[in-house]
C-alpha cells in the first residue's frame, strides 16, 4: 500500500512539474504590443469619466495578465497628440493604424460604454429604477434587489491594414439582495474600492472578457519586431528586447519593406511588398531593445522588419 501511495505520489509530482515547465515556456515567449485608447462614453455620464476609467481597467488588467507589451498611455497621448487626434474611442480604425505603425503595436483597441448604471426592486416596500441616469443616493426599506449592468462594444484594429480583425458587445451584470443593499460608492480612481461595490463586479466581468478576445485576436496575429541600428562590426540592434521575451540564441528573418498597398475602393492598406534579406540570431537582450550578429544576408536598413524564423 505505501508502494502504491509513493508511486501516486511521484506521478503527481511530476505532473506538476511537467505544467510548470509548460508554463514557464510559454510565458517566456515573444510577446506581441497592444495600445489602448480611451472608450468613447455614451451613457451620458460625462462628469464620471468612465470611457478613460474603463480604458485605464483594461490597461491594467492586459499588463496583470503578462501576455502582452502594453503602450504606456503617455505613450500613446503623445503619438496621438502628435497626428492631431483626440484621445478617445471616436478615433477610426484608420487613424487607429495610423497610431498604430508608429508605435509599433501588433493591435489598437477601441470602444465605446453605451450602458452603465443600477436598477433596484423591494418587497414589502417601494419600487425604483435608476439606470444610467444618476444611480445613487437610493434609499429603501423591505427585501431588496440591486442590479448593475454594464455594456460596451469593442474593436480590435490590426495597425498592418487598418482591418477590423474582431467586434463584440459585452455586457456584464451583478446583483444583490438583502433588507438595506445600500448605495455603491463610486470612484475608478480607486481600484480596490470600486473592485468591491456592484458596478466595479460587473464592469470587472465586462473587462475580463475583453481581454479574452483580445487574446483570441492576438493568436492570428504575426508577431514583428524592428532594426534599430547598424553597428560598425556589423551587428545590429533591434527592438523589442528582453521586456517582449525577445531572448539570447533566438534567431529572427529580416525583411525590407516596398511601397505601401493601398485599396483603391476603401482606402486600406492591403500590406507592402516585402523581400527578404537576411537572418540575425540575438547574442544580448536588454530590457528595451537586443543585439544580434548577422548569420545571412546583407543590406540591412534601419526600420527593416523582423519576424520569426
């Protein structure tokens, strides 16, 4: 019997062993950039703030989730800044690839919140509704029941082409019920705090869900990187580095980039010619950018792609 139980034992472990090992591989690998800009706000709510407030949710909620490199949003509203566009989820799919390329994301995600707010029911009292339109500072009595939705519609916006690549819309609800349910002190500032009431649940699930799709997306995707540099001993430098999993001994395809396509009927980018003109192997990574020899090839430019062998 304690034959039998050392041998269950020993399996056990090294299953645990195995997934960990499985684990560690895939989160150490390349990781593809994401930016996301402010959700447009259409609940009405302005003084709220809560196209940045969901934004910023989603920001923080892809950099937890360690798959991804997040642009920074002083990033983002400096680029923005620069092209002359608002910070905001009205930006188009085309403008959006536009910030995009010159980020150098793989991805640019837009929304817009077209519902949020509370609705609350009583037995044995009075009945009221608050949705959307000022949903605190309810007071009553009996057995009550507090709901809180949210609902947003997402874009997920390939910056190569300007396309479209995935569209959802995502509500989430929360409820409670109890003799007094109370009001919902409201404010995304404070993470925890809002983490707790009924519109932070809902909104938490909305998120959530975004970032899985986000993810799904991001499958399909190739990632890229980009040549920096050319060095007098005939390296190079490239970008990511070691914060995008790029790694000593990974060997990458570079390729020279031709005039951009452009569709005629829509205006989008269909891609530009590209040949390929060498292979690089990375020798060092540092945390922004790595250095890599030249294994084949010549003629390399800065701004040149790089992509996975």
């Amino acid at each position: 019997m304690k034959r039998i139980t050392a041998i269950f034992t020993f399996i056990a472990l090294a299953c645990v062993l195995v997934s960990g090992m499985a684990l560690a591989e895939k989160s150490g690998g390349l990781k593809k950039r994401v930016a996301v800009v402010d959700f447009e706000d259409k609940t009405g709510h302005g003084g709220w703030h809560i196209g940045s407030g969901m934004a910023d949710m989603l920001t923080t909620a892809l950099v937890k989730s360690g798959n991804f490199m997040v642009i920074e949003r002083q990033q983002l509203e400096q680029v923005m800044k620069e092209q002359k566009l608002g910070l905001s989820g009205a930006v188009t799919p085309q403008s959006a690839a536009q910030v995009g390329k010159l980020l150098g994301v793989e991805l640019i995600v837009l929304g817009s919140v077209n519902e949020f707010g509370q609705k609350e029911s009583s037995v044995g009292g009075s009945v009221g509704s608050k949705v959307s339109k000022g949903m605190f500072g309810l007071n009553k009595v009996g057995v009550e029941t507090k709901t809180a939705r949210v609902g947003m519609d997402i874009r997920l916006v390939n910056t190569t082409t300007g396309e479209i690549v995935a569209a959802d819309g995502i509500a989430e609800e929360e409820s409670k019920k109890g003799l007094d349910v109370g009001t919902d002190d409201f404010a995304f500032s404070n993470d925890s705090r809002f983490d707790q009431t009924l519109s932070g649940k809902a909104t938490r699930k909305a998120v959530n869900k975004v970032v899985e799709m986000i993810t799904k997306a991001m499958d399909k995707l190739p990632w890229s990187g980009k040549i920096l540099k050319i060095n007098a001993d005939k390296t190079v430098m490239l970008k990511p580095g070691a914060e995008g999993g790029v790694k000593a001994g990974d060997v990458f395809n570079v390729f020279s980039q031709g005039e951009e396509i452009i569709d005629p009927d829509t205006g989008l980018s269909l891609g530009s010619e590209e040949k390929q003109v060498g292979t690089i192997e990375v020798v060092e990574a540092k945390d922004k950018y790595a250095t890599a020899k030249v294994i084949s090839g010549s003629g390399f430019k800065m701004g040149d792609l790089v992509r996975e062998k």
